[in-house]
C-alpha cells in the first residue's frame, strides 16, 4: 500500500507533533544541503522548534555573512519599493529580523565559549574549532606584531642612552683635563710670584744712590770726628732700611 497524503494541518498528539518535526527537519536540513552541493547555492536555514530551540544549517558555515547578504539585498530591495516604515507592520518586520540576529550572535558567542555546544552535530563542531583556531592563529600573529614593535623601541631608545652617556662621559673628561690644567698653571704662577717677592718697591727706590754714596761718606768721614757720623747715620736711617744698615755698618 501507499502512503497516503497527509494533510496539512496542525497535529494535535504533542508526541506525534514532535516525532514529526524531528523526522521533517532531517529531511529538510538533507534537502537545502543537497540543494546546495548540486547547484553551488548559497543556502542558509533556520528552523525553531515550538519549545525555541534553534537549528540552522549552512553551507558555507557562516550564517551571519549569509544574513549581512540578506540584509543588504532586502536593504536595496526597499530603497528600490517605497515603503510606509510608519506602519506598524514594517516595524513588527523590522523588530522580528533584529531579534532573530540578535539570538544568532548571542547563540554563536556562547558557542565561542565553550557553551551550548549540545545541538552542535560533528560537522559544526569541526566548524566551529577550524574559526577558533583561525582566531587565535590572528591574535597570536597580532600580539607577536606589538611585541616586536615593542623590542624595536627599547632598543633605539636604549642606542639613544648609550650614546647620551658617551657624549655626557666625554665632556666630564674634557672638564676634568681643563680643571687640571688650570691647577697646573695656577701653581706655576704661584711658585713665580713666591720667588720674585723679595724686593717689592726698595730695589726701585730713588734714595738707593743716595743711600750708597752716603755709606760711602761714612767710610771718607773718619776725619771729620764722630758727631758728624752720628748725623750721617741718622740721615742714612731715614733713608736705608735697618737690614741694610745692619749690614753696612757689621
């Protein structure tokens, strides 16, 4: 016997109902990827069951792109159609679109995670470890970039200090030779000025003649008696300084 025609209508018997979801999405899940392989289309499915679980399949594994594509063909579509976006019917559209987007990211960030990974079968698991691996490859190429970057920069600026601190290591010494320098030629001209301060002013005197023919006068003046040696002397004394005296009249 054939199997009759089912007619399409709500089934009351929940287990019935459920068997049959189960039965019709493998059925539907196997026609959009047979679809999909033999006419090389583009194919994205979703599927929500009455208790809001979610089952999708894609052919290319990345719903959201094919979604962006949606939305951009649907986008030019109403630029092309007038549309009354007043109406509450293209807003009920609108919220409903968001909505199922916005469960599609919140399902796939749990799935990035590590979590709800319950209704993935082996190929979307496959799937999902091939992006996480190609995230990571991207991180780590990212993170090994600014760590080079990072090296490249403590390295010139450690050429820079370097080469401050010759520069700075080179004009101590310049110092330190001018400063000896000026010590040597400081106690040179100490040492000269030491051995020239014997006779300041009294080599340059004008009365050092005079001085000298009055000595003179003292050794012709024997005949002339004692008061005028006294005289003399006492002439001399105001003249000569008393180490010269000493020594003329020793």
């Amino acid at each position: 016997m054939g199997r009759g025609r089912v007619q399409l209508k709500r089934i009351e018997n929940k287990i019935n109902r459920q068997v049959t979801f189960s039965k019709r999405r493998s059925g539907l899940l196997k026609k959009a990827h047979e679809i999909s392989v033999l006419c090389d289309a583009e194919v994205g499915l979703i599927v929500f069951s009455t208790k809001g679980k979610l089952f999708e399949y894609a052919n290319d594994s990345c719903m959201e792109r094919l979604l962006e594509r949606y939305e951009r063909y649907s986008f030019a579509e109403r630029q092309l159609v007038p549309t009354d976006h007043s109406s509450p019917g293209s807003w009920t559209l609108e919220h409903a679109k968001l909505t199922a987007r916005l469960e599609v990211l919140q399902r796939n960030q749990k799935h990035y995670v590590g979590e709800d990974l319950e209704s993935l079968n082996m190929k979307e698991l496959q799937n999902l470890e091939h992006q996480l691996d190609s995230a990571l490859k991207h991180i780590r190429s990212r993170k090994n970039q600014l760590m080079h970057e990072s090296i490249s920069v403590l390295q010139k600026q450690d050429r820079a200090l370097q080469e401050q601190n010759n520069q700075l290591s080179k004009k101590v010494k310049e110092r330190e030779k001018e400063v000896a320098q000026q010590n040597q030629w400081d106690q040179q001209n100490h040492e000269i000025n030491s051995s020239t301060f014997v006779l300041p002013q009294q080599l340059d005197s004008p009365h050092l003649g005079e001085a000298y023919q009055n000595t003179n006068v003292v050794d012709s003046g024997e005949v002339e008696g004692g008061n005028s040696s006294q005289q003399q002397g006492a002439a001399n004394n105001t003249v000569m300084p008393q180490w010269m005296l000493r020594h003329l009249n020793g």
